[in-house]
C-alpha cells in the first residue's frame, strides 16, 4: 500500500492554505500570548508560534491518505488541526465510508497527561466549534497518569488509562519525559539526559489494521525502539528535515472488511 506526502509550501502560501480552511487563529495567534500546550523540557514556558509546516503536515497526511479515526499522544493546536482534517475528510468522503466497519468514524481521540494544557486544548477547540453547526467531530478526552514500565525487558512509559479505540492514524506528541512520576528499579525517563519513549503503541499493535500510519514529531529514539520491538511488517520513513517519522502497517490483509478500507484508502 502506498502513502501519499504532502507536497512543500511556501510561508505565505501556508497562511493562505490555513486561512482557507478556517484555521486563521493559527496564522494570527500573537507571540506574546503563546502558552506551551505540548510539554517539554520548557515545561511553563514560553513557547513559539505554531509550527505552520507542522501543522500543515499533519493536516495532509490525515487528508490525503483518508484516515477515518485518530489517537493523538499529547494536545495542542495539532489537536485543532487534526480536527479539522478529520471534518475535511468527513465532508468529502462521508458518502464513501457508510459500508466501511469503523465503529469510530471522524471522531478524534487525546490521550493527555496534563489537565492544565488539556483545558487549554478544550477552549481552545470549543471556542473554535461554535461557528461550525454541521459536520462536527466527535473529541474524546483522556485523561491519564502515565508511568514507567517495561516491554521486552526494556524500559518505557505506559499510560494508567488508554482510550478504546482502533485508531487507522496515530500522532506521537507526548506524552512530556518528565511527566512520569515514579520510578522502576529506581530509573525513570524524567533525566535531561534521557528521551520520552512511549510503549502503548506496541500492546495494541495486533489489533491495528493494515494501513494504519504512525507519525511522530521528533522523539528518534522512541520511533528506533518501536521499530525495533514492532512484530508486525512496518514501512518506516525517517522524515530527517522534518524531523519526522511516519510509520504505515504493510502486512497482509485481514479479510474482506480490510480490503474495502484498503480501496478507500487508494481510491
């Protein structure tokens, strides 16, 4: 199965695209007022404008490909986007996915570790959603703990809560390295020295279906370690300008129900 990437745009046609698509809070959102929503090692600092070409990546990736159902590590003005992707899709591909098995069709999942930047994330998108009447998209908050744990004898972080959902796009934003509060064997990613390095993704691998796309936003060594561990056949895209990678599941078939959602995805 191939996968299609967004073309390169320059900065003003980048505000044009965003504006065009109802998004212009994000090429207008002041400098002085910009609040970190995806935690880092800045943690309640001062962050920078949205990343444009991020965002306009994501929003592409979801759009092109036609993904139906999202899980996003993290929240920000990514979640926004992705929003957004799923309602083009939605709009435009409604009439194509009635006869598909996606039990969760267009709706957004977010997996968070911190209330404060998901109340922000919440506003954020309420305030937003209140000039769309039609064509809206189902948000489901998750709110978790995430701890540090081990896969294969090696260790990672794991969420206490995880949304049930068979996600056909994931996008790895979080959660923060310092978030875990607890140690294992007395080691801990919450170390400057160290790197986030999520582990859920690979529990549920098996119930992910052929096609399903991963894209993370940075975090090398968590993408090298999913890699490694993945059981199943992955196509794997180190997206170095970007600082990118993407993911998509290239095994076999499940059946017949895969295979519509396979000529969707191609069609």
């Amino acid at each position: 199965m191939k996968i299609k990437f967004p073309k390169k745009i320059n900065k003003k046609n980048l505000n044009i695209f965003f504006t065009t698509h109802g998004m212009k809070e994000i090429v207008n959102y002041p400098k002085k007022e910009s609040n970190l929503i995806n935690s880092f090692y800045n943690i309640g600092k001062k962050a920078e404008q949205p990343d444009l070409v991020d965002l306009y990546r994501i929003f592409k990736f979801i759009t092109l490909n036609k993904r139906t159902t999202v899980l996003e590590f993290g929240s920000g003005w990514s979640t926004l986007v992705i929003q957004e992707a799923l309602r083009f899709n939605k709009i435009n591909h409604s009439h194509k996915t009635k006869n598909l098995r996606r039990n969760n069709l267009y709706e957004l999942f977010v997996l968070e570790t911190n209330k404060k930047y998901l109340d922000i994330t919440k506003k954020r998108i309420n305030k937003f959603n209140n000039k769309f009447v039609k064509n809206k998209i189902k948000l489901n908050w998750t709110l978790s703990k995430v701890k540090m744990s081990e896969f294969n004898g090696y260790y990672c972080t794991k969420y206490d809560k995880f949304p049930l959902c068979n996600p056909d796009f994931i996008y790895l934003d979080g959660p923060s390295q310092f978030d875990v509060k607890k140690s294992l064997d007395k080691f801990s990613t919450a170390h400057k020295d160290m790197m986030p390095m999520v582990g859920d993704i690979l529990s549920i691998e098996f119930f992910l279906v052929p096609g399903t796309i991963i894209l993370t936003d940075g975090r090398s060594a968590n993408a090298e370690f999913l890699e490694k561990n993945f059981k199943r056949k992955w196509a794997h895209y180190w997206l170095k300008k970007e600082d990118q990678h993407l993911f998509i599941l290239k095994g076999k078939s499940l059946g017949k129900l895969n295979d519509r959602l396979i000529k969707f995805y191609e069609s």
